[in-house]
C-alpha cells in the first residue's frame, strides 16, 4: 500500500509530488497520459501573475502572491527558464480608470509589491506599441513569465530523484473506499494507498464526487492561442493585460515568452468536452480582434501555430485544497484555473503541509532540491561549444533547423529522468519542432533518434502517446 498516491502529473501533481518527497514517504503518480505536462498544464499563457486580480482574502490570492514570490529561488534550484520583466494592464478610456485604481487596490491587500498606475506618456515610452487610446496602465514589477513545460517537468524530475513514483499511460477509473485508505482502480490493475491527492485538472470533480456527498462542479474552460515566430517577439517586452472582464478574468493578453516568440490569447470559451482542445475559427477571430485593442499593429501573418488549453473552472471560481471532511485522507487540489501555474509551487507546499500534519511523515535525509536541466549549447562560448562538440560529436549535429536543437540535445531529453518517448514528449524538453516550420523538417529525424534510442519500430513511435502513431505503413506496401 502507498502512503500518497497522486492523480495527475501537470504542475499541481508534480509540485505536491516534490514537497511530498521532502519526506520519508511512499508515493506514486498516476497519469493517464504518456508523460508528465499533457493536459491544462502544457497550454496557457506562461504567466506569473502578480496577484492583484484575485479576490482579496481568497486562497487564489494568497497562493498566487506566495507562488510568484517563491518561482525565482525554484527556477535557480530547478534550472528552468524564468524572467521576471513585469506586466501592464491597459486602461483605454477615462471612464474606466477607477477599474485600475480597483486592481491596485486589491493588489495591496493581496500583498503584491512594487506597483504603480502609469499616465499614458510613461506607458507609451515603457511600451511604444501600445494602443495610442491608452489613458494610464497598472504596472507590477513583480510580474513575470516562465516556460510552463520547464516548470512542470523540472519538478516531476525532481519528484521522482528524490524517490517518488511515477506510473504513465494509467487512468483511473474508479476509486473506492477501503479500510485504512482507498483503492484506485485503474485500466492497470487495482491499487491501493492511505491517502489520496486529487490533481486531475479538468476531471478532478469527477474523482471528488466519487467519494464525497458535498459535490463540486468544474467547467471546461476553452482557451484558444496564437503564437507568433521570434520575429515578432520584441513587439512587446511585458506582458500586456486589458482590464479584467468579471466574468471570464483578465481577458486577451500579449506577452513575449521566454523563447523568444509572443504569445496571443486566451479566449474564454465554455465546453462540454473536457478533452475538447480543439481550436475554432470564430474563437481565433476574436482573440485576434481583441488583442488588437491594446497592442497596436500586431504582425499577425507571423503566426507559426495556434491551440487551445482548458482551465478547469469550478463553480465558486475558488481553489480547493482541503482534505475532505467526509473522505479522511481524500485531499483535493480542484479549480486550478489561472493563476494555477504561478501558485503551483505554493499549491505543492500546502498539500505537503496538509498531508505532514496528517501522516507524521519523517524528514528524508538524502532530498536533493537541486536539479539541471537540459544543456542548451547557445549558452556557451564558442570555445566552449566547440570543445563541447569534440567530446560529445552529437551536439554538432543541428536536428531542428528552426530552433537549432542538436542531436545531443534531444538524446539528452531521452534518457534523463522521465525522458521523453513521443515526438511531444521531446518538444516540450528541448524545443525541436516549435519553431516556424512546425517540424516540418526535424520530425522525422527526431522519430529515427527516438526509435534508435528506445528500441523500437518507428511504427511505435507517435506523435503524444495512445494512439498518435506517426507512421501505419510504407509505400512499397501498396504496390
């Protein structure tokens, strides 16, 4: 029997998975996708938000100001790509200035440090492509953007050299109540742990519901992307908010993200499906429009891709990090739409917390908090590069033209802990296929390697994990 068994492995998982093995403790993941970062987690903004949209007092508000506080210390013991450079949030009419005022007044009681209200001339030499109907802006320092696959992977890594397990390609599909705990039954066999954390993202009341009469409901909330090439990437150099809509949050933003390109998005679209990722033309037609109202002359004909996440909205628009009181040892951590991804390291500590208390874990003596990540040659000097080259040959083998990802780069991303399997699974880690060809050129070249180095047909190679094969025949085959 586990100690803690924890459904899901996107950010809230894996940084309850890390705090957790903190600890002298028997804990597993369990993830019905191939690999950690495949739901809500691997499509969203990037952003750390300050903390002054959520409602004062509320758990949002307090786990996004300690997240943000905490992201700069976890990406140097972590090494994942972070940049605190601060946000704008565009006011364009008088009329609507005391919703600025609004924000920094809450920012204030949610704790959020360094603020300012901008007048238009400050905001326009801060910013000079912001809209000229521009009457002042809320500026927070604070603010920043990370790589959310970095931050997601860096942790489950960190998890799992510390000790904790990680099961993939395992769905849950019931979970009962037995003595002592619970028993997950799975598409995998049956099993069993003391305690369980309910980090499943947009199916977390489902898993709630099974086993407590006081029933939550979390919407699927659609958010369609466009990501524009590098070129466009210094159109703007902050993130770049319009005022909050109450009902569907901080609306269309513009952001640079930490590779370089910008990102346009989100919409705010209600759906049934919880798998439903799938992009719309109408969608895309109003993050377009939208964006454009407070970022003028956007280059949108460098669009290299679009795509869309789901933000798992609960009712009460609340976090819900609690054991339940009618399922000792159930914890949930439910509703972890935006700032889920900037709270995600508090979010961990509090489940820990929580679970600590509980269970008297001890001290685990050999935790390492340290962690590095994959060798990016850009990095280094010439000399240093080319010294780098003649030891290990593969990383002057340029794989991904677009990005320039060598091959030593993604054998790198194979074989570290939980290394990739999948095409996706070698983009999220180093970037190969995301650049403006989409891996037009690298995929196939990257298939070779992944099939090379795991000992598979390339006909078991796919693009996600499932049933996402790449390749189901040759040629020759129809002749």
């Amino acid at each position: 029997m586990y100690d803690v068994m924890i459904i899901g492995a996107g950010v809230s998982g894996a940084a309850a998975a890390r705090e957790l093995s903190r600890y002298k403790v028997n804990a597993c993941v369990v993830e019905k996708a191939e690999d950690v970062c495949c739901g809500t987690s691997k499509a969203n903004s990037g952003i750390v938000h300050a903390g002054y949209d959520a409602v004062a007092g509320s758990l949002m508000a307090k786990l996004n100001v300690e997240g943000n506080e905490m992201m700069g210390d976890l990406a140097k013991e972590l090494d994942f790509p972070f940049q605190r450079e601060g946000s704008l949030v565009v006011c364009l009419q008088e009329e609507n200035r005391p919703g600025l005022q609004e924000l920094y007044d809450r920012g204030v009681q949610n704790g959020v440090k360094d603020m300012r209200i901008l007048e238009r001339g400050e905001v326009l030499q801060m910013e000079p492509n912001i809209s000229e109907e521009v009457v002042a802006a809320l500026y927070a320092p604070t603010a920043g953007i990370v790589c959310p696959f970095g931050l997601n992977i860096a942790m489950a890594e960190n998890a799992y050299t510390n000790g904790v397990e990680f099961k993939f390609n395992t769905e849950v599909k019931q979970i009962e109540k037995i003595d002592g705990g619970y028993r997950l039954v799975t598409d995998k066999g049956d099993f069993e742990t003391k305690c369980v954390v309910n980090a499943a993202g947009v199916y977390a009341d489902v898993f709630h519901n099974m086993v407590s009469g006081k029933k939550i409901h979390i919407t699927p909330r659609r958010g369609d992307y466009q990501l524009l090439d590098k070129a466009a990437g210094t159109h703007v150099n902050r993130t770049v908010f319009a005022l909050p809509n109450r009902k569907y949050g901080k609306g269309v933003l513009v952001t640079p993200t930490t590779h370089g390109n910008l990102l346009v998005g989100p919409t705010a679209i209600d759906v049934d499906n919880p798998e439903g990722t799938n992009t719309t033309a109408e969608g895309l037609r109003e993050l377009t429009e939208k964006a454009g109202l407070n970022v003028k002359n956007l280059p949108m004909r460098q669009v290299i891709t679009s795509f869309a996440g789901l933000r798992a909205h609960e009712d009460n628009h609340e976090f819900i990090i609690e054991e339940l009181v009618d399922a000792p040892g159930f914890i949930d951590c439910a509703g972890m739409e935006s700032p889920g991804l900037t709270s995600a390291p508090a979010v961990g500590k509090m489940v820990a917390d929580i679970l600590q208390q509980k269970m008297h874990f001890e001290r685990n003596p050999d935790f390492n908090g340290t962690r590095k990540g994959i060798l990016n040659p850009a990095t280094l000097s010439i000399e240093e590069r080319d010294e780098l080259i003649k030891k290990h040959p593969a990383y002057g083998n340029i794989i991904c033209r677009c990005e320039m990802i060598s091959e030593g780069e993604i054998l790198d991303a194979i074989h570290r802990p939980l290394g990739a399997k999948s095409l996706d699974g070698v983009k999220r880690r180093t970037r190969a296929g995301m650049g403006r060809c989409q891996s037009g050129f690298c995929a196939p070249r990257t298939m070779e390697i992944l099939a090379r180095e795991l000992q598979v047909s390339m006909y078991d190679i796919t693009k996600s994990g499932g049933d996402s094969n790449i390749v189901v025949g040759t040629n020759k085959d129809l002749l």
